[in-house]
C-alpha cells in the first residue's frame, strides 16, 4: 500500500516515519536543526513548488514537504493502515 503526498508522489506505508504540522513543528530549534541537517544531505523534496508547505512527512528516504495538511493525511494513512488489516483477515 501506499500514501499519496500531493502532485505525483507517492510512498510505501511502510517507510512512512512520521507526520508532522509544519506551524506545530517549525518553533522547535531540534527540529529547525533537523530539516537543516536533512536540506545539507540532499534527503528533503518539496512537493509543489508554488504551494505552501503544509506538512512535513518523514521517511525512511528522507523529508518530503507536502502541499496538503497534516491531518488529510493522517486520514488517508488511517484507510491505507484499515485496508490492509482487512486484507490480512
């Protein structure tokens, strides 16, 4: 299965680390450290490259900057995780 980000990019569910609210997480100084750290290693893609940045995904790959909130795909990822325990059943 897999968790579509925004445009034409997709991910495995399964690389998928972590969803983050770019206005939630941007006051942290770790965490400004950390997208600085990633942006220096090449390991950070912007989705979109007019829209503003919503969320942050992190991945096994590295950091995609997606246009869409946090919370749309939080649910998406919810129905993606629901499907394949279905699947398994």
């Amino acid at each position: 299965m897999f968790l579509h980000l925004g445009e034409d990019i997709i991910v495995p569910k399964n690389s998928v680390i972590g969803i983050f609210d770019k206005e939630k997480c941007s006051s942290s100084i770790i965490t400004r450290e950390f997208i600085e750290i990633a942006e220096s290693e090449k390991k950070m893609l912007r989705i979109g490259s007019d829209e503003k940045i919503r969320t942050f995904v992190l991945t096994n790959e590295g950091i995609y900057l997606s246009p869409i909130s946090s919370i749309t795909l939080l649910k998406r990822f919810q129905q993606i995780y629901e499907l394949g325990n279905d699947e398994n059943s």
